[in-house]
C-alpha cells in the first residue's frame, strides 16, 4: 500500500525515452480521481545541486535519517514533479514523517 511519506524505488524515465534506473523517490500525495496516481519527488544524492529555496536537505543529523532508509545525504527535488501512475511498478522502503516533508 502506498502512503504519503513513504520512500520508494522507481523507475524515473530517462530524457531520452530509455527505461530507467531504480531511484528512491518520496511520495507525497495521492492524486484525485479513480486511476490511483501519485505526486512524487525524485531524491538525489547530488547535494551540490542542491537549491535552498526549493530542495529540502536530508542529512545524516536528521532524527529519522536512518528510518528513511537512505545511505547518504541527500535532496528532495522539487522541481520537475513526476506523477507515480498505477502501472508503474515500484518497492516499497521507508517513511519519512511528515515534518520532513512538509515546508
């Protein structure tokens, strides 16, 4: 089952239309309608890109760090919101609460 918070693995697609790497992805709210799609935000572990007024810093200091299941530190990227559709295929991994998420 899919909940808000939750970190996943996805198959984010590649700009050249290539299936893509598995790459964790926070899920962040369920779309209306009957299709079941999700908003996501992809997450990198490319800090040095990092954009303070948009992208959200998890470090290793963060209280749930190690819950969230991520081995370093990372960003919430917020630009470019991909949507999490039913037909994708995804794992399950961890949960970040949701003061973590929400800015």
């Amino acid at each position: 089952m899919i909940t808000e918070g939750q970190i996943v693995l996805f198959k984010f697609p590649q700009t050249d239309q290539k299936e893509g790497k598995l790459r964790p992805a926070l899920i962040l709210r369920e779309l209306p309608g009957k299709f079941n799609d999700w908003l996501i935000c992809m997450i990198s572990s490319n800090i040095d890109q990092l954009i303070p007024e948009l992208d959200e810093l998890i470090a290793p200091e963060a209280s749930d760090f190690i819950q969230s299941g991520l081995k370093v530190p990372s960003i919430i990227r917020a630009a470019g919101l991909p949507l999490l559709m039913e037909r994708h295929s995804l794992v399950h991994w961890d949960r970040l609460t949701q003061k973590d998420y929400t800015k």
